[in-house]
C-alpha cells in the first residue's frame, strides 16, 4: 500500500473514524431464574484509535485479546459500556432505530467465516440484495437485479451465477460474496475481521489482493484484523497491537515491524517461522512464560507485566500509558519500552 504519511505515523488525510475510551465489559452471572452478577469480563479496556480516509489499520493480537468484540463495537453489533464512535463525526454508539440504520450505511464488516455469515437458503442475488431492501432508496426494485450483478463482477464472480446458492461455491467466493453485500450501501469503511484466516494461502492473498484493488478503485478505508503478520504488514499502513483488551502499540508497519519497542510485539514477532534455514540459529526467540491471564481477573498495572522480562515493582501500580517512548516516536504502553532487533520472517 503506498499511501501519504506524516512524520507522526498518520497518515495524511481526513479522520473517517474516531474511537474514544472505548470499553466493553461483559457480565458473569450466576443462577437460571434469579442470576446474580458475580464479575464481568474485560474484553475492550480503554481502546483510543483513528482511521482516516484511504487508510488500513491492521490490529493483530492473540485470540482472545478483544480484536473480534472490538470489530462488533466498530459497527454497533454490540454496545459499548462507556466510550465513543464516531463516524465522520457522527457518534454511532449512542444512536438506535432508523439513526443507526441509516449511520450504517458508511460503515459496513466482512466477517470472518464466509460459509456460517451467509445464509444458506438465500440465493446469491438474495443475500447482496439485502441491504436494498433495509434501505430501499438507495435502489429501487426494478434496478436491484443489475445493481447486484455490478457487485458480484465487481469483486470477480460471474454475474449470471445470482441465483445460485451459498454451498455451490467455494470459500474464496463465498468471502466474495461477502465483500460484494459489505458495499453494496457505497460504504466509506470496511471492518474486516479475519477475512481470509478460514482460507488456503493461495486464496488469501486472491482476496487481500481484491481488498487493495477496491480500495484503490473506490477510496475506502479498513480496519484489518487478523492474527497472521504477515497478511497485516502486507496489506497495512499502520498496525495496533493489541493484549487482553488494550492497545499496546501502535505505528506504522516500519515501526512496528522493524522498530517495536513494546515487549509484547517484540515476542510475537519473534516467534514467526523463519524460512531460511541458515537463520534458524541465530536467531533470538522470545519465548513468554506463563498462560494469558483471564479477561475477567486481568493483572494490576501492566496487564503483561505477568509475562514480561522487564517487569518491575512499578508495572504492577502503574497503568503505562500509550506514548512516545524509548526514543522512539511511535506509541508504546511500556514503561520500560525500548528498541530491539527482532529476526522474523516478514518482509
């Protein structure tokens, strides 16, 4: 992606999505008829990021760190219990009915099963005329049928195959499909969670290639999810790294791919597989004792703090906050936040 960036690792142009504060805590409830409150689990602490218009934003982390509830948030598929949204400006977080209806419309998600996000008993031109029918004055009824086959050789599936169903394809179109009723509303921003993690290799960089080309045709901007960093530094001008609900880093790819100062990017990076096998040995492996910590009794201070090597007396009072840190320009929510040479396999 080869897209304008300021010295301060932002991209140059217009913010299309601002997230403020945001936090989702989930109840854990005891009892069937009387259920009684017992704890809640921290899936999205305190996330603050920007979008601006034309850009991608990848967000890797391992499972279970929040990517998938952030990506429901973004498009209102749940409801935040405090922060903000906004959209162009519009704060979505806090509209219902038709106000979030209509706000929908420029902010759309591919999700990340292109077989279980379809319905089977719906015919292709069903399932990407749908959004016609919610919001039925962006096309009128006679002029779905062709607005539908626009889409379907847009994302490069035979128009004439609109009425065949979902199980007559294979996944790579299915995740065509997919992306084909995402823009149908002429969306400015596309949520993206994982949407070639169910794919083969050779599919996956079929469908991040058709992403850019979109992007490039149509000006859209994304939020990229995935857990593979290869796909994100491909396709990605910045990245956040997220652990246990918070973001702990963010920057553009060249920061956070050659220049990580965050522990835990540090140990993620290092533990992709390396190809060459004359740099297997010498390379310097982080290896994280310990299991990730339960979102529902996340650590005092640092939430990584219990797999870190640097951690001190300070981590466990102390919440980092996300800053410049380490000499480095680019924000790292460590206190001890340094640069180190990590040898990976992502180029």
């Amino acid at each position: 992606m080869t897209h304008a960036v300021t010295s301060g690792g932002m991209s140059a142009g217009e913010v299309v999505l601002e997230v403020r504060d945001l936090v989702k805590y989930f109840p854990i409830t005891r009892g069937v008829v009387f259920k009684r409150k017992i704890g809640e689990v921290k899936a999205v602490d305190g996330v603050n990021l920007q979008l601006r218009r034309g850009e991608t934003l990848g967000v890797v982390g391992e499972s279970g760190c929040g990517k998938s509830t952030f990506a429901k948030l973004l498009v209102s598929l749940e409801k935040p219990t405090s922060g903000g949204i906004s959209v162009q400006g519009q704060d979505i977080s806090r509209l219902r009915g038709r106000e979030l209806t209509r706000a929908r419309r420029n902010i759309q998600m591919v999700f990340q099963d292109p077989y279980t996000s379809l319905n089977p008993r719906m015919t292709v031109g069903d399932i990407i005329g749908e959004p016609f029918a919610i919001h039925p004055d962006v096309a009128p009824p006679q002029d779905r049928r062709r607005r539908v086959q626009e889409l379907l050789d847009l994302v490069g599936l035979n128009p004439d195959h609109i009425n065949r169903y979902p199980h007559q394809f294979s996944g790579g179109q299915r995740q065509r499909i997919g992306i084909a009723r995402s823009l149908a509303l002429k969306p400015e921003i596309l949520i993206c969670d994982e949407p070639v993690s169910a794919l083969d290799v050779s599919i996956q960089a079929q469908v991040v290639n058709l992403l850019e080309g979109l992007q490039d045709e149509l000006g859209l901007s994304y939020i990229f999810i995935a857990h593979d960093l290869s796909v994100v530094r491909h396709i990605a001008d910045r990245v956040a790294v997220m652990y246990l609900g918070k973001v702990v880093e963010v920057g553009t790819d060249l920061d956070i791919y050659d220049h990580p100062t965050h522990p835990y990017t540090q140990a993620l990076l290092s533990a992709v597989p390396v190809p060459d096998p004359a740099l297997r040995g010498h390379r310097d492996q982080i290896v994280l004792e310990g299991d990730v910590p339960s979102p529902a009794n996340p650590p005092s201070g640092c939430r990584f703090r219990t797999r870190c090597w640097k951690a001190q007396e300070i981590c466990a009072t102390d919440v980092p906050a996300l800053e410049p840190r380490g000499g480095s320009d680019h924000p790292s929510a460590c206190h001890f936040a340094e640069e180190r040479d990590v040898v990976h396999a992502i180029d």
